[in-house]
C-alpha cells in the first residue's frame, strides 16, 4: 500500500491514517536512518563555534547563566556582578 496524498485525503478517520502509516513502515528495509552527513556537520559546527568562539554558535550566554541561578546549580558559573554594572 503506498501512502500519498490521495489516498490521506481520501481517508475519513485518524484511524485508517494510521493504519496506512503503519503498512508503510512495514515496507521499509531501514526503519530509521541517521542521515550522518548531516550530524557531521552539526557536530563540526558546534565545536568549532565553541572552539573559535564565534558569535552565535555558542550555548553560553546571558539567558543560560541566569537560568543556572534560577534553578540553583552549576554556581561556579552563575553570573557575578563586577562594578557599578
């Protein structure tokens, strides 16, 4: 059975949607595949974004620091005040 948007719009409950997603993925020789050329490249990108320090590739911020304070861990890196600031 081939799922394809005929079929889904000819489909009058949830039910019989499902039951078509199902007998799809019984024909399916992989049932998941990890697309790696992708995860590679999310995976360089994060470590040299942290390695280079490029803006906007970091996790490390403001917001992140104040959430730590908010839920009371990590207080080696809560945020310090210095100065009048």
């Amino acid at each position: 059975m081939m799922l394809n948007q005929k079929s889904i719009i000819k489909a009058k409950r949830g039910s019989e949607i499902q039951k078509m997603v199902n007998a799809r993925r019984n024909d399916l020789k992989l049932r998941h595949n990890l697309d790696v050329m992708h995860i590679e490249k999310n995976i360089c990108e994060s470590l040299l974004g942290t390695f280079f320090a490029l803006p906007g590739k970091s996790k490390d911020s403001i917001n992140a620091r104040l959430d730590f304070k908010d839920l009371g861990i990590r207080k080696d890196l809560h945020l310090k005040r210095d100065g009048d600031t």
